[in-house]
C-alpha cells in the first residue's frame, strides 16, 4: 500500500460523508506512537482532539495525510452513522442476507473487508435495536472510532 492510497482513501471517505481522522500507523510490527505498552496499536489518534476532530474537509485531510502519510483512517461513528461489524464465523453472512430480505436492497455505503475475512458496513441511523437477536453482526455502538482499512 503506498502513502498516496491513504490520502486518496480518506478523501474516498469523505467524499461520502464520512469524517475521517488520521490514526498512528503500525511500522516494523509496532504501533508508531513509540510507546512500547500501547494499548491501541494503529488505531489511536494522531491529530490532538481525536474523534471530535474529525473532518469531511478536503483541505484538513490534505494537511493531516501530507504530515502523517501512512497513518491509518479512522472514521468517526456514533453521530451520522453507525458501523455493522459482520462476523462470517458466526452466521454474519446469513444474518445479512436476511436483513437483505426483510428491508430490501443495502443502502449505498461504504464497506471495508477485516482482516478476520470479516466486513465492517458503515450505516446511517441507529444499528443496535435494528439488529438484535441476529447473530454475527454487531453494532460498534461504544466505540468513538473504528480503523477503517482499504480491503
Ligand atoms: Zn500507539
């Protein structure tokens, strides 16, 4: 992944109303804060005021990825939208398919495959009444941020 895609990740972001946040990168297998009991590794904020701070601003995302380049994305939740967590181990898939069915077709959203083989959808509108009882899928209702990596 060369620094230009984080920048032009983000700007992706943003362009559909997602505001974004630069997080500490991992570099040599350690989170590039320095501090060796991290407690975040790659996913804590680099700018000073954290989620509040995040921004659709073509301009401040511009200077944060020209002082940062590698730093990670991280995508404030919580206000104008939610993330969907989905959990193929756990029936996510299926539990999706019958979101699908109950409610038709999936809003245009932005959608980030997970390291695990998992898939985190970014949704408008409160996610945690909407999909309880169903297993595999959560909803990052507690966390301010969440690392959004380009799948
Ligand atoms: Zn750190």
């Amino acid at each position: 992944m060369t620094d230009t895609s984080m920048l032009a990740a983000a700007l992706g972001y943003a362009r559909r109303d997602v505001r974004v946040l630069p997080l500490y990168e991992i570099r040599n297998g350690r989170c590039a804060c320095g501090k060796a009991d991290c407690i975040s590794p790659g996913k804590h904020p680099r700018n000073s005021n954290g989620a509040t701070g995040a921004t659709m601003d073509e301009a401040q995302i511009r200077a944060w990825w020209a002082k940062w380049p590698a730093a990670n994305i991280g995508t404030a939740t919580g206000d104008r939208f939610w993330v969907m967590d989905v959990d193929p181990r756990h029936g996510g898939n299926e539990s999706v398919m019958q979101l699908l069915q109950q409610h038709g077709s999936m809003p245009e959203t932005v959608m980030v495959n997970t390291g695990s083989g998992g898939r985190i959808i970014v949704l408008r509108g409160e996610l945690e009444a909407f999909l309880a009882g169903l297993p595999g899928v959560t909803a990052a209702e507690a966390a301010e941020n969440a690392t959004a990596r380009r799948p």
